[in-house]
C-alpha cells in the first residue's frame, strides 16, 4: 500500500495524522488512548503559567446540527489547560519516552514577555518534546487577557515572540494562527519573518452559535450569561482551505511548511488539505464526535485512494493542487458549461426547477408534454450548477462542457475554439493590461 508516513520539519509520525490541541489532549490517559487507536502524533493542550486558569464548571459546548442531527459545528468557551503544569509536564516526558514513534507536539501559550518564554521553553525542553506550537489563536478568554488571539492579530507581536522562541529552544517551532483577521498571509509573513519552521491553522473562530429564547442567553449559558467562543468542525473547512492555500501560494511564504486544521472529519477532507499545500493535518471535532478510532477511517481510506491514484507517498500529494488555485480575473470566461438531468435518476420531486425559476435563470422546466418531467433549457442555462446543488440525488444532474467550436444556444454564438489559451486571450483582463 501507499506509503503514509510522515516527515513535518524533520518531526517523524507513521501517519499524518495528528491530534489537535484541544480537550481530547489535555492528559495522558487520553493521549495513550489515542495513539492506541493509531494516531500518528498530538498536540498537547496549550499549557501556561502557574497558577493555571481555571474553565467554568458548566456547558463549555454551544453545536450547530443538520436536519438529521448530523453535528456540522461546534462553539467551545473552555480555556487552555486546567490542570497543574508540572502535572502535564511529567505526563507528557512519560508518554514520549513510552511512545517514542510518535510526534508529540506541546502547545503554549504566555504572556509577550520573553522572560516568561524562555522560562516555560526550558521546562517543555526536559520533557524530550518533538516541537512547540505557540498558541497565537485562541479567541477567547485568554484573549481578553493579552494572549491567544489579541498576540495572532498583529503581526509585530508574532514575529518577536516567534524570536524568543528560536533563540531560546532547539525545538521546532510552529506558529498556530487565527483565522479572526482581515488577510491571513500577514500573520503567516510575520511568523516567517521570526524564523518559525511552520505554520498550523486555522485556529477557531469568533462565533456565537445561539441564543436560548427563553433565557435570552447566549449559549452555552453560565447563570444566565453567555460569552462568544471559538467556532470549529465541519462547517469551517472551507474558511480553513482557502486560508492554507493563501499561504501556500504566497510568494512570500511559499515553501513554509503548513499543518493544517478545520473541519477534518474524513481522509478525504485530509487529502484535500494535503493537496492544497498542508504537509500533514490536525483533528480534533472528529475525534470528539465519533472517538479516536475515527482515525483507522483515515488512515486507510487515504492509502486506498492514493493506491487507485497511483501516489506512492504524501510527496505525491502535497501542493498538487495548489497551483491550480487562481485569481478571479485569470478563470476563463470562454469555458461553457450546461447542465444535464438524468431521466433514470431524476425522483421528480422539483427542486432543481423551484430553486432556478425562483431565484436563478428560469432554465428548468416542470411540464414537458403535459407531463411533469424536468428538463434544462439549453439557451437560459448559464451553468451555474445550483440545480446541482439542491438535487437530493447524486449525479442526477450533471455539468457539461460544451466542447470548442459547439454552438451556445444562450449567446447564439459558437464556443471560442481559443478559449484554452485563456492566459492570452484578448478577452481576458490581465492579458489586455499586459498587452497595454
């Protein structure tokens, strides 16, 4: 089978696969039960200064559900680590020594003072740790306090601290970043900058997930209040994509090694990361969701699908996709696509004409024949794929492109035989400022 084994910034795991910093990396009991179950490394749950904080003793979780109570997000209000730090420091040497194939990644997060840094560094140092992640994300709580969040949204403060840590650690750095800021390329930049070996992101984001309209609290509740907390699961994976491929594609980070996180729940999820530029991934909604065994899914969906593609390593993946990552001015607008229906598949239950007469380009009919059969109509058809979208059955409905030369019935016109070489083509706006 495919090779799956894992090299991040000379950090060595059987998989790529590791657990996020986060509750179900807070002790050593649940770390061994996840690298029991096959996880290739954790990162363990942010760890600060003594005296430690100290999490409300109520609902830390708000969620977000499909219609089949599917949990597609999940808000969590829980500070970083609770318990004491020479606690989690003797459990994480214990765990290391007995485990010593797998990444173990120590996540920290103190106060911009380089004193305090040095100072927890030479502690995580004595464990035989593989790697720090500074925890420059967190949006709540440890925010309100100059940390998490308040140190990832300036990139002044992320290159001095990713400094410090240099300087004063022989271990890798990675540099986790929030997503709660304007362009994620500059915190990434700065981190850079300050000599970091990598970056992880997304860290959650700000969200309230509900109100309780009874209460008129915010949830999750705590005596009747309510605060915003950090947003993650399934339904951030496109934020989180689109934020690893904008570094991965930077020019001035390009090369920077990416772990990345958001909303992994399946190895396709994962494969899509990789192929973007991430160099492994973090779980953690997942995990929480379904267990740690959730991981033996992965691991062998991914070697099967690299297998039937022919990729013999993750090198075969990573950054495969990302150059097909474009600006919006360079997609070629002399591509036409058409949607099909498939009679055989189609249920007849309408929702593909309802959402296009309603609200898109009235290019499906409902009576064909005096009968109800849905059916495109080619010349309003713009191929948006909404239909697509809204479709209940898979591959009912279908996109096709017209080939060179085929004749839009939309425009009247022949399809631009030409439009393959979109990149010189008059009609395209960044070859009429070159040419200009």
């Amino acid at each position: 089978m495919a090779d799956i084994r894992n090299n991040f910034v000379g950090i060595k795991s059987p998989n790529p696969f590791w657990l996020a910093s986060a509750p179900p990396t807070d002790k050593e009991y649940n770390v061994v039960r996840a690298f029991r179950a096959g996880w290739g490394g954790v990162v363990w749950k942010t760890l600060g200064e003594d005296p430690h904080v100290v999490n409300v003793n109520g609902p830390r979780y708000g969620a977000i559900w499909s219609g089949d109570r599917r949990l597609l997000g999940m808000n969590n209000i829980e500070l970083i680590t609770d318990r004491p730090l020479q606690t989690n420091l003797r459990e994480i040497k214990r765990v290391k020594k007995e485990w010593p194939d797998r990444a173990m990644i120590v996540s920290l997060m103190v106060p911009c003072e380089e004193e305090n840094w040095k100072s927890i560094l030479k502690l995580v140092e004595e464990t035989e740790a593989d790697g720090i992640e500074l925890n420059f994300g967190c949006p709540h709580g440890m925010s309100e306090r100059g940390m998490g969040s308040a140190v990832g949204q300036v990139p002044e403060y992320i290159e001095m601290v990713v400094r410090w840590c240099k300087q004063n650690s022989r271990m890798p750095v990675i540099t986790k970043l929030t997503p709660n800021i304007t362009d994620i390329r500059k915190p990434a930049r700065a981190a850079r900058a300050g000599g970091t070996d990598a970056v992880s992101l997304i860290n959650t984001i700000n969200s309230i997930t509900g109100v309780d309209l009874d209460s008129f609290a915010p949830e999750p509740t705590i005596d009747g209040k309510g605060s915003h907390g950090g947003y993650c699961g399934p339904a951030v994976k496109p934020i989180a994509l689109n934020m690893v491929a904008e570094i991965a594609r930077d020019t001035e980070t390009a090369g920077l090694p990416i772990s990345g996180i958001g909303g992994i729940t399946t190895w396709r999820d994962a494969a899509e990361f990789l192929a973007l530029g991430a160099g492994n991934v973090q779980v953690c909604t997942a995990a929480m969701t379904y267990g740690f065994k959730v991981v033996e899914e992965m691991i062998e969906g991914l070697k099967n699908w690299m297998d039937v593609k022919g990729h013999a390593t993750l090198d075969d993946v990573i950054g495969r996709a990302t150059p097909n990552i474009s600006d919006w001015q360079y997609l070629n607008l002399n591509y036409v696509t058409k949607a099909r229906i498939n009679q055989d598949l189609c249920i007849q239950c309408g929702r593909c004409h309802i959402a296009c007469e309603d609200t898109s380009h009235q290019a499906i009919t409902a009576i064909v024949d005096g009968k109800r059969r849905f059916e495109v109509i080619e010349e309003e058809c713009v191929g948006c794929n909404l239909c697509v979208n809204v479709c209940p059955v898979e591959s009912c409905i279908d996109m096709v492109a017209l080939e060179a030369g085929a004749l839009d019935k939309r425009t009247g016109e022949k399809v631009d035989p030409t439009y393959a070489n979109w990149t010189t083509h008059p009609n395209n706006p960044a070859a009429r400022q070159a040419a200009e």
